[in-house]
C-alpha cells in the first residue's frame, strides 16, 4: 500500500482483502454468473469507496452483502428495462428501428430515469408520472389521487427538486 494512501482506503482494501472473494461467491449463488458476480463485487467496493464513510464495522459481511443486495436490485431492474425497451424495438417495422448507438443512449436515459423515480416516494412519483408522461393537469392530479391541488404542487415541487439534486450531483 502507499504511504500517500487515506485511512478509508486502508479499511476498504483490508475488506477487500479478506472479504471479496466471500462476496463474488454470494453474488455468484445470487445471479448465476460468475462475470455479473465479479463486477457487481467490484462495484460494492467501488460504493464504499464513494462513499467516503470509514468502514470500522462489527459485521463486515453483513453490511457487504446489504450494500451488493441493493447492487443486485439495480442490475435486475436494469434487465427489466433492457428486455422491455428490446421487446419494443423488435415490434418496430424494421426502417424505423434505430440504430445501436441510439438504442444505447436511450436505454441510458431509460435506466437514468428509472433510478431518479425510485428515489422518490411514491405519492410524489406517481403526481410526477401522472404530470409529466400523461400530460395530466394538476387538478386532474388531484382528483385522482385524492388530494387537492395544493398538495400536487408540493409534491411537483418535491419531484423538481429530487431531480434537480440528482442532475447537480452528476455534473
């Protein structure tokens, strides 16, 4: 290790150190792939890092295997919206199918849209769905979530501020 290195890369190289294969191994019962497995371990480790939170813990693998089940999640939900978005493009007469570069975009921004409304509650998620893919207005919104127009508003608001945060983290 390097002398230049922080203590929080220290703890996640000793975790990954004494903890990684235990974990591919988990990953690997979990999804059947040992290439998935490998990257989802790498990943788990590469989150600890993020984080930036040192990893003094009781129960290494416990708190692992919670951080790679959310992994674990996020990749099936990801395949769910591949396979859905593939089963769409295969219904499309072929000269309007378009091309690998547009359907890696798309389902970029498909998954990238996927995780900005799952981190939403669900009352807020559902307005914003409604406002913004049915064209609903926010009176109908009311209606038919049982609110009133107020209430909408502020979770519109919530909505635009949870995906505002999320577009200024990633820049």
């Amino acid at each position: 290790m390097a002398s230049g290195e922080s203590a929080l890369q220290r703890d996640v190289h000793a975790l990954y150190r004494d903890h990684h294969g235990w974990l591919r191994d988990w990953l690997r019962a979990r999804l059947g792939c040992t290439q998935h497995a490998a990257d989802l371990a790498h990943d788990t480790f590469v989150r600890l890092l993020s984080r930036g939170e040192r990893t003094d813990l009781i129960d290494p693998r416990a708190y692992l295997s919670t951080i790679a089940h959310g992994l674990v999640v996020d990749f099936h939900r990801r395949r769910a919206l591949e396979r859905a978005y593939l089963a769409s493009l295969a219904a499309l007469p072929e000269p309007q199918a378009p091309s690998p570069e547009a359907r890696a975009i798309v389902l970029e921004a498909l998954v990238a849209i996927d995780a900005m409304l799952d981190g939403m509650k669900p009352a807020i998620r559902q307005a914003f769905i409604l406002s913004q893919l049915e064209g609903l207005t926010y009176a109908q919104i009311a209606a038919q979530l049982g609110v009133t127009v107020r209430t909408v508003n502020n979770y519109m608001l919530k909505a635009l501020e949870h995906c505002y945060l999320i577009v200024a983290d990633g820049a």
